[in-house]
C-alpha cells in the first residue's frame, strides 16, 4: 500500500510540471477543478490539482518502503523560443524613372533628344535629324520651365557676315549665355542643340512639344535690312494667335533693344522693326517654329543684323554675346514673374519672300549619340 501510495505522489508531481503555460514562464495553463487525493502513512491528504505545493512524504518510512530520493531532479522546460531577429534593411537603392515620365533625353554626347518610349537597353528617341533610334545611358528630363532653341547648325551655317560670322555661331553662345542667366535665377531650362550639329525644325519642335515649357524661344542674328536704323534693328516675331507669345515677344525685344543701344554703331534694320507676326498664305503663322509649335508659348527673336559689318564686329565679341544672352534671359523672367505687358509692337508689312530654306531632313547627317 505504501508503495502504491509514493508512485502515486511522483505522477501527480510530474504532471502538475508539465501543466505549464506554452509560453514558458512557468505559469499554469488554467484552473483544474478535479481533485487529487494522495494516500500516505500519515493519511489520506486531498490537494487541489492545480496547486503548486506537494504533500511531502513522511520522515520515518517503514523499512520496508522505498522513498523518492530528496534530490530527484524537477523536469527541465524547454528554452523559450525567441522570434528570429528581422533582416538587415536592403541599402536604398534609385528607382528607375518611369519611361512615361522622360520627356526628354541628354544622351551622353550631350545631344538633346525628344524620347518616344522605352526599350530594354535604353530609351527609344527621334534623333536630330528626326530618325527612330535607342540610346542607352544619359540623363532623362522630366520637365524644363523654358526651352532655348538656337537656329541652325551643322551644314546650315544661317545668315553670314562679308568676314565669315556665321549666324549658327553666334546662336548658340547667346542661348548659353542666357541658359546660365536662367539657370542662375532658378529656372531649370533645356536647349535644343548643344553644340555644332543640324537639327530639323521637327526635332526642336518636338522638344518643346514634349516638355510644354512655359516658355520657348528661338533665337536668331538677321541678314538682308531695308536700310540705316539710329538704333538696333531687333525684330521678335509671336504666334498670332496667342496673348502669351506677343507678352513674351515684347518683353524680349524690349530689354535686347536696351542693352544693344549702348553701343554706338551704324545699325541697320527693316523698317517695319520691333515685335510683331507674320502671317502664311492661309493665315497661320509663317515660320515653321512657331506654327509646329502651337500649344506652348513661343516667340522668336532676330536680335540684330550679321550681315552688317558693323554689327557683326560687335556680335564676334564674346562681352557682347553675353550682354544679348543676358537681355534674352531678363524678358524671359519678366513674363515669368510680372504681367508686364511688353513694348515694341508694330504692324508688319506684307512680305511674299520666302524667309529661307533649311529645317528639313533631306541629307541630313545626326551627331553622335
């Protein structure tokens, strides 16, 4: 009896340690109601199941008993297990532009392309000569508030002075001058030919047409004046159908006309100078600039005459490039950030003249890519 009595009492203590929480912080897994009843040389003890004491068995065991040894080892619980530490954050990486967000694409030459869409191995894009072609690497433009557009390039040199000036020369120094100015103020600005190559009208006007700028000009040197000027000759010409573009065209042939009168040469000019429109066989606006460009703010500014001697001495000068880039620049951020209204509007003469061949893709050669 007494033996039945000692394995008893070690069961019942086996299974009140293994009742635990699966936690493993020792607390018991809930309250058992039933009762235990454990029978001993001293009597019959009842303890709730669920209680952490354990009647002990009595000092003095008949010689006859086998008693549970003091230092019986208590059942050992398992570790707790922890949660797995959580992975390293991945080091930040750029995600990739979205292809329907490039408008634009410097490619590593630095020649500035309209994009079309998106390949595996790079950016599909219409070419300066207006070619479908993919170029991998550059830097994509999402948006420009202004776009600069020197006129000609490559094997269309423009209007030429008696000493060999070209027009496409003296273009493009003035829209880096004026990028920089613009650039210096805050306005993020695009040109549409980066050095000496030739671009179709098509090319530039998709440029513009890509990025909706708030403002596109296109800048020129003139050739051909009806005759003396006491003054520059400088000519703009806007969209007849836009407030915006006349604005625009006012405000640059107001402050170019300023900085070119502080020189004292024999100017030239067409009697009908200033800032105005000219008009097509059906209406539209003649040149091609700023026809394809309908939709964005565009005017065209003819900022003096290298056809003329004189003039063209002044405009080899690389001050006096800076000072028309500086000029084109101030009538940009004028119509950017006033409501000035602009001067110089005349009423053009008729003119039946072509203005002169060139824009088109025949025989055109692209730059590098």
């Amino acid at each position: 009896m007494m033996r039945l009595a000692v394995a008893l009492l070690f069961l019942a203590s086996v299974a009140g340690a293994a009742m635990v929480d699966a936690r493993g912080d020792g607390r018991p897994v809930g309250t058992i109601t039933a009762a235990t009843t454990t029978t001993s040389a001293a009597g019959t003890t009842t303890t709730p199941s669920g209680a952490t004491t354990t009647t002990a068995p009595p000092t003095t065991p008949p010689p006859t008993t086998t008693a549970v040894p003091a230092n019986t080892p208590a059942t050992t619980l398992p570790p707790a297990t922890l949660p797995r530490p959580a992975p390293p954050p991945r080091a930040a990486t750029t995600a990739p532009v979205p292809a329907g967000d490039v408008k634009v694409l410097v490619t590593p030459t630095g020649v500035v392309v309209p994009v079309t869409g998106r390949e595996a191995s790079g950016y599909r894009v219409t070419t300066p000569c207006g070619r479908s072609a993919v170029v991998r690497g550059g830097t994509p433009v999402t948006d420009a508030t202004v776009v600069l557009d020197p006129g000609h390039g490559g094997v269309e040199p423009g209007a030429t002075s008696p000493g060999g000036l070209m027009e496409k020369t003296i273009n493009l120094e003035v829209v880096n001058a004026a990028r920089a100015a613009l650039e210096g103020a805050g306005v993020h600005t695009v040109r549409t030919r980066t050095s000496d190559y030739r671009v179709t009208l098509a090319s530039r006007a998709a440029i513009a047409q890509a990025l909706k700028p708030k403002a596109f000009v296109s800048v020129h040197h003139n050739a051909e004046p009806d005759g003396p000027r006491p003054g520059p000759g400088t000519e703009t010409y806007y969209q007849i159908a836009s407030p915006d573009s006349k604005r625009l065209a006012g405000l640059i042939y107001e402050e170019v006309v300023k900085a070119l009168a502080a020189y004292q040469v024999a100017w030239v000019a067409d009697t009908d100078a200033g800032a105005k429109y000219r008009t097509n066989v059906n209406g539209d606006d003649y040149y091609g600039i700023l026809r394809t460009t309908h939709g964005v703010t565009s005017a065209l500014a003819e900022l003096a005459f290298v056809s003329n001697p004189p003039e063209a001495d002044l405009l080899a000068r690389p001050d006096v490039q800076q000072v028309e880039g500086q000029a084109v620049a101030r009538g940009i951020l004028r119509f950017l950030h006033t409501s000035d209204a602009g001067s110089g509007f005349v009423e053009p003469y008729p003119r039946t003249s072509p203005a002169g061949g060139g824009g088109g893709s025949s025989n055109c050669a692209d730059p590098p890519l």
